[in-house]
C-alpha cells in the first residue's frame, strides 16, 4: 500500500522542557488533522531570565498521510 504524505511545521512551547514543548505541539496538531505519523526537530531555542532557561520553543515538521 502507498501513501501520501504532507509535511508542515509548528512551534510548540513549555515553561517545563522542550520535550513537552514537542508534545504540545502534537497534541494540539491532533485536534484538527488526522493521521500524524511522524515529526523531526527543526530548531530548539529558549527564553533566558535571571540565569535559567524559563521557556522553551520547539520547531518541528510533522508529517501524515493524506485521505484517498
């Protein structure tokens, strides 16, 4: 069986880590499509106050299938 694929890209944020920025950033990409399937990280950065990191923000690409 083939697929098609589409690939798109989100930023994802946390004040935890940028493990849970990614998450995020899938769980809310699961509300509105379907089929997720896999994502790769794009850019990591973060929000620096009085010496710690207080914020991350994650890129990532996601990409699902496509309905027939």
């Amino acid at each position: 069986m083939s697929h098609t694929y589409k690939k798109i890209e989100l930023t994802g944020s946390s004040p935890v880590s940028s493990d849970d920025a990614i998450r995020n950033a899938i769980a809310t990409a699961h509300e509105s499509l379907e089929h997720l399937r896999w994502f790769e990280v794009v850019e990591t950065r973060g929000h620096i106050e009085q010496g710690k990191v207080a914020h991350w923000q994650v890129t990532i690409k996601v990409g699902f299938t496509l309905n027939h």
